[in-house]
C-alpha cells in the first residue's frame, strides 16, 4: 500500500483537488509530513482525500504552491454536481411531454 493509501470506493465523487492530492502522496511526501508543513493534523489531511472536508482558502494556497493544485480544483464538484442535476430535471420535464 502506497503512503497514500487506498481511495474510497467512491473517488469517482470526488473533487478534482482530493484526486490530485492523492496522486501528489502517493508520488511525495507523507501525509504527516504535509501536515507538518500546513500546520494541520494528519486526519485532516485524510479528510481532504477522501473529501470529507475541503482546505480552506489559505490552505488551497498552500496545496497549489506545493504541489501545483489549482485553487479551483476543490470547487469544481460541486459545479459538476449542479449541471447534472439541471440535465436530470430538464430529462425529466422531457419524459413527461412524451
């Protein structure tokens, strides 16, 4: 098992910054040692893997300076999350026509 690791069984939901943050551990530095530079704890680290919770700004800032995580990257879930529910919601007005 990597220093990382293992992903949930539902990384497909998640965000593109908790995917690349795994991808960056598994490559790097340990958990514990990233958390000693952010000045977090360690579960808090594997909190944002796993996406349980998300860094906040000053944090984002820091995971981008690190390891190239693009600030947005932890957002853009909950875009996708939205347009798929509209798609869902203009489907089923759809089905209801026919």
């Amino acid at each position: 098992m990597s220093r990382a690791g293992n992903l949930p069984p539902t990384s497909g939901s998640l965000t593109p910054g908790a995917r690349m943050l795994t991808e960056a551990l598994e490559r790097g530095p340990s958990q514990v040692r990233v958390a000693e530079l952010l000045g977090v704890s360690q579960p808090l680290i594997s909190d944002w893997r796993r996406g349980m919770k998300r860094p906040n700004g000053d944090q984002r800032f820091l995971l981008r300076v690190l390891f190239g995580i693009p600030v947005d990257a932890w957002r853009m879930l909950d875009e996708q999350q939205r347009i798929a529910e509209a798609v869902r919601r203009i489907q089923a007005f759809m089905d209801e026509g026919e």
